[in-house]
C-alpha cells in the first residue's frame, strides 16, 4: 500500500465476492467445515491474483492446523514493487449459519499496511461495539447499567428503547439478565458477532451496541471496520481462568500467554480501542453477504449467472460503497435481470 498508489479496494471486492458465492452454493446443506473449506479455496486462489505482497496476520489458524490462510502464509503475486499488505480473513463469517441457511453469514477481510493490524491469537475476546454517536461514551470495565444509560444518552433515547447484540452462550447469562434489568431489549444471535459489530455502527440498522465475549480474530477485523465508520470498540483478551464455563475454558490451549507474547502481546489484561486494535492508516474494509442478513443481502443464483451485493470501506479515501453486482454466465443468449434488492 505503501509502495504503490494502486488501489487494491476493488481486487479486495473480488475476492470476498468469489468467496460468498462459492459458500452460497453450499447453503442450507449442513456441511458447516465444507461450507467453510470452499470459501477458504476460492478466496486464496483469487487472492493469488492480486498485485500485492500479502502477509496472513488472522486466518484460519497456526500453518499445522490450517493448510490454506494460515497466520504468516504469503499471498498475491509477490513482486517486489508491489505494496506489501497484512491482511486479517473470516472467509466465512458464520459457517453454522450458511449450514443451515440462517441470516447474516459472510465473506469478509481487512487489509491495511504492515503492521497496521494487532495480530491477534484465536482465543476469546470480551467487546464492546457502538456507532459515531456514542464514541467516547462507553467503558469495557464499566458496569452494563452505566454503558446503556451512556449509549441512551447520546443516542436521545430510553434505555428502554435500546436494542443490543449479545451471542446467545451460557457464558453470557449474567450480561443477558443485567441488560434485561435495565429493560433494554436484547437481539440474541447464534453466531457472527462480526457483522453484528458493524451493524452497530451502522444509523438504521437497529442495533445500537454488542456487547459480551466473542472470537478474538473477529474482534481485530471489526475493529478495521470500526476506523472505517467512525465507530468505537473496546476489547480485551479473556484467558481460560476468565471464563467460568468449562465448555469455553476447553477451547483454550496451554501455554497462551507465551504465545501471546511471541506475537506481540506483552499484557494479555489490557484493554484496547480501536486504534490500537487496527493501527493502520490505510485499512481497507471488504465483505460480501453469503446469506441474507441486516446489512447485506446473501448471494442470488439464476439462470444466466448470480447477483451479489457487498460492501467495500477505506480509511484513506473516507468511503463506503455498498455495491449490487450481477455476475453474467452464459453464451450470446445471456440477459442481465433486474430486481430491486
């Protein structure tokens, strides 16, 4: 990015877009690490495509674990002249979601200069995510009441009328009930805390906050996003003593704190913001819906090609385009059909 005033936005767009349609083909199948494996496939190969020199800071997992868009793998066409990139992916945002049809699955990557992303372990992360109008209003550490009557205040509202994001996990029981004696409504999801955070930030939407403890890798990619909407997040890791459920306390590995520190973390307790989650001046923001969803609509399929609807931000021109594309197939005999989204 640095090296080159090429604009990589729209390769980006490509890439997210192959991504969501070759999972939107698998939708409604119930074959969640299929759905999830064919987004991975698409996204590289096209990201092989692209005048770029890219690093993978978040993808699928360590080199062992993920044979394709694992942290540290080399993507793009890898000229020296071209812009060196790190890049965070989720080629599938929600692959139980895709499995069984369900609202708000996604392809999705952020991208910026090097070093412009936290290189985040895939491990628990506790957030807090608000649009513009509230930046600067909210607290991690604070207690639920005082963040919903902070978010009601600079939103002109009641509390009462406040609609907050929360993944449905028994991890969350407290926050749900200490939401709901606030008597704010809550929107439970069962996965894709990711879009969920961008619709946050989103006027019209009518989500006004998520809050609670999702991915960690997700956390960092809707951070970018967050610099791209003028919105706010505040996270913190969650370590395995942290957790009170033996379910999620399973999910975390020995020996993450020295791994922690190997990429970087010297205090796993410390509370980011946005900034110091995506410090980058040049981030670039792409998703493309696989299912229907508040933001995005998912990939349609028809006789002559597939109709796609995506959205691409950038820090460094202060744009955000919501993009309808229709993919023709087909011979001489192909016609482009229009419906409204």
């Amino acid at each position: 990015m640095s090296e080159s005033s090429y604009d990589l936005s729209f390769d980006f767009l490509r890439v997210v877009e192959a991504a969501a349609i070759a999972a939107a083909r698998t939708m409604g199948q119930g074959e969640r690490d299929h759905s999830d494996d064919v987004a991975v496939q698409t996204m590289r190969k096209v990201m092989e495509t692209i005048p770029m020199r890219g690093t993978i800071v978040i993808g699928e997992g360590e080199r062992d674990e993920a044979p394709m868009l694992y942290i540290g793998e080399q993507v793009g066409q890898g000229a020296q002249d071209y812009p060196a990139v790190d890049i965070a992916v989720d080629p599938l945002e929600g692959t139980n979601l895709c499995a069984t049809g369900s609202a708000n699955a996604i392809a999705v990557l952020a991208a910026a200069e090097k070093g412009g992303l936290l290189h985040a372990p895939d491990i628990f992360m506790n957030k807090i995510v608000v649009g513009p109008s509230v930046k600067g209003a909210v607290d991690l550490d604070a207690p639920v009441r005082d963040n919903l009557n902070a978010i009601a205040k600079r939103l002109n509202r009641k509390v009462e009328d406040l609609t907050i994001v929360v993944l449905e996990r028994p991890r969350h029981r407290k926050l749900i009930q200490d939401i709901r004696d606030c008597g704010a409504r809550i929107r439970l999801i069962s996965d894709g805390d990711l879009s969920a955070g961008i619709s946050a930030a989103v006027a019209g939407s009518g989500v006004h906050a998520l809050m609670g403890i999702g991915g960690g890798p997700e956390g960092v990619i809707t951070a970018a996003a967050m610099k791209c909407l003028n919105g706010e997040m505040q996270a913190r890791f969650v370590l395995k003593e942290q957790l009170e459920m033996p379910e999620d306390q399973a999910k975390i590995a020995d020996g993450l704190v020295e791994r922690m520190q190997a990429m970087g973390i010297s205090d796993p307790s410390r509370v980011y913001d946005t900034n110091e989650l995506a410090p980058g001046q040049k981030i670039i923001f792409a998703a493309c819906g696989v299912t229907d969803g508040t933001i995005l609509r998912g990939v349609r399929f028809f006789g002559h090609g597939k109709r796609t609807q995506s959205l691409i931000m950038t820090t460094e021109r202060k744009s955000v385009r919501f993009i309808d594309t229709v993919h023709v197939e087909g011979g001489p005999d192909a016609f482009v059909r229009f419906d409204r989204m």
